[in-house]
C-alpha cells in the first residue's frame, strides 16, 4: 500500500497547508480517506478525479470532509466522474452534512454518491483493501477509525480522538499507525483529542511498527511533538508532512 498525505493540520491549516486527509492506494485501487480543506485540489496532483474508488470519512467535523463538496461539484456538475460513488461515513454523518447543500443539491448529491453507513465493528472491502471500523472516543458527532489491510500490511488511521482501548485494538501490530496528536502536554487538554504523548502511549501498547504524527495544530512546533512522542514510543516516528507518500509495507 501508498499512503500519500493530502493534508495534516489540525482544526484549521496553515498557510499553504490542508486539514485532515489521505490517498491510499494497492494495486490500482485508489480511496480518498477523510477529506479536509484543501485536499481535493492536492488529491489532483497525483490522481484523476474519476480514480477515486470511494471516499471513507471517519466523522462529520468539517476539517476532516468539506472538500468532498467540491468534489461533488466537479463530478456531478463538471462530468469528471461517473455516478453512485461508494462513500462509507459514520452514524449522523449524511444528515449533518446536507445542510452545507440546498435541497436540490443534496437530492443530486444523493446521486453522485452512494452513502454508506458504518459503525464500530463492520468490515467491508473496497477493490483489494480490506476495511474494519472501530468506535473512537471523540465529542458531538459519531466518530470512526479504520484499519484496512492489504497485500500482508495494515494501516491503522484515528481520525479525532481521545485515549481509548479501541484505538490500541485498531493499531494492533500495524505497520502503520496514523494517529491524532492534535496537542503537546497532555496532562491539561480534552479528553477528546490525543497529545502526541497519548498517541505514542497507545502505538507502544498496540505493538504498532511505526507511528504517523497527524493532526498537530499549525501554531504548535511540529518537533516538539515528535520529541515528546518519542520519549513514549521506542519505533519509527514520523511527522505527517502534505504531499508526501509513504510504502506500508509488512
């Protein structure tokens, strides 16, 4: 698998940045994996809008799918891609986007898209990627993480969320662990987003192979995080830098 990262910020990006999303791809299958500003423009640079295979959004905070509306734009509007999109979101999610949508609008888009529901526990395959959802521990929305597996390696993503056991279960033995580490000093922040501390303490009890700082706020210092990750968490750390692209491999 390639996991290309389309975006990293926290909440809101930075300059010439993008929030929250990633490209994933095996063999010719390609998933566009949460969906924050900015990332279908970036999305562009390495694939065609008709070679998404689907869209899988972990929760309905705009900073994780808001460009899913252009990209509907574009494919429904534009004639840059075909009808009936597979688009796998938690619980919730479907009703409290359409009210970014006018009521034809949300009739089309319904069109454009297939809505999927998932919640903790299912297990579904896109072309050759194997996907598990699990709970995760977030605030006002229902909110899912994923481990998918594909040609013997696993990629285990949060999305946003607190500590919690279900993140370690996701991350069990990943080759690669994408995780929330929205803060720095865990001992005073909500119990609803990770501190890279957090997130390193969950990839150690997990056995997880490597560990992806993701979602960091753009007003903090990215190598503090990794610092402090570090001191937690003995493997391989990496910062999620936009554009890039990764070999998950077993």
């Amino acid at each position: 698998m390639e996991l290309t990262v389309l975006g990293s910020a926290g909440t809101w990006p930075g300059a010439g940045g993008a929030t929250c999303g990633h490209l994933l791809s095996h063999e010719g299958t390609h998933i566009w994996l949460d969906a924050g500003t900015g990332t279908f423009a970036r999305l562009q640079e390495f694939i065609g809008i008709d070679d998404i295979a689907a869209i899988v959004v972990t929760h309905g905070h705009t900073d994780h799918f808001i460009d899913v509306i252009p990209a509907f734009y574009a494919r429904h509007y534009g004639g840059m891609g075909a009808p009936n999109l597979p688009f796998y979101s938690p619980d919730g999610f479907v009703e409290g986007m359409s009210v970014l949508t006018s009521e034809n609008g949300r009739n089309v888009m319904a069109e454009a898209y297939d809505f999927r529901t998932v919640h903790g526990g299912d297990v579904f395959d896109i072309g050759s990627l194997h996907v598990t959802t699990y709970e995760m521990t977030h605030i006002g929305v229902n909110a899912v993480g994923y481990r998918i597996e594909a040609g013997g390696a696993v990629l285990a993503y949060t999305g946003d969320s607190g500590p919690c056991d279900e993140v370690i279960e996701m991350a069990r033995d990943a080759d690669l662990f994408v995780a929330e580490a929205t803060y720095q000093d865990a001992s005073s922040k909500a119990f609803f987003h990770m501190s890279a501390t957090q997130a390193a303490e969950h990839a150690k009890a997990a056995g997880a192979k490597r560990l992806m700082l993701t979602h960091i706020l753009p007003t903090l210092d990215r190598e503090v995080s990794r610092d402090e990750a570090a001191a937690a968490f003995d493997g391989v750390i990496d910062l999620a830098e936009d554009g890039t692209t990764t070999e998950i491999g077993p």
